[in-house]
C-alpha cells in the first residue's frame, strides 16, 4: 500500500521459481480464457436482443449499444489474455525480459 500499487495476493507465486511460476502462469491464463469466451459471447447475444431497448435517460442510446461496448472490451480481454499467453509459452516474459525476474 505505501506504493500505491493495485492490491494483490502472490504469496505463493513469489515464492516459485521461475520454472514453476511460468507454468502457474500459463495454467492461470488457460483457466481465465473460458470465462471470457462466455462473457463476450453473452454480451453478443444480449446485444442482439435488447438492441430496440432505448435506455429511459438517454433516449439516443440503446440497451443493445450497451452491450456491444462489453462485447468489445471482451474481444480486447481475450486479445491480450491470448498475446501474454503466447509470450509466455514462448519464454518472453511479462516481469523481466528473456528469462524473467527472480
């Protein structure tokens, strides 16, 4: 918290070494990688559904243009969960360069 950083919990993973770390990591992005599929393919079959659903405050937008935008932010989620699962399988890590941060 003194560094004003995101909060998270790597107990565990700091203490792997970097072999097994790559490995958790990659396990971690495939685990994630079906949960977005499912978020963006619900956004999609929302939108196509509630596309006539004016909102009652802002009547030029749609409930339907709503769900578009998650659809979207869903695409860029996978992009880059598949780009850092890539770079992680092929050995170029996130936290380091080449081989990684110990």
């Amino acid at each position: 918290m003194r560094d004003e950083r995101h909060i998270a919990i790597t107990v565990f993973a700091d203490r792997l070494r970097r072999g097994p770390r790559r490995v958790l990591n990659i396990v971690n992005r495939l685990l994630m990688l079906p949960f977005f599929v499912i978020f963006a393919i619900g956004a999609f079959d929302n939108h196509a559904h509630e596309l006539e659903v004016e909102l009652p405050t802002v009547t030029w937008m749609t409930i339907g243009t709503m769900y578009l935008v998650v659809f979207l932010s869903g695409l860029v989620m996978i992009f880059y969960l598949l780009m850092n699962l890539y770079r992680e399988i092929a050995g170029r890590s996130l936290d380091g360069g080449p081989g990684g941060a110990e």
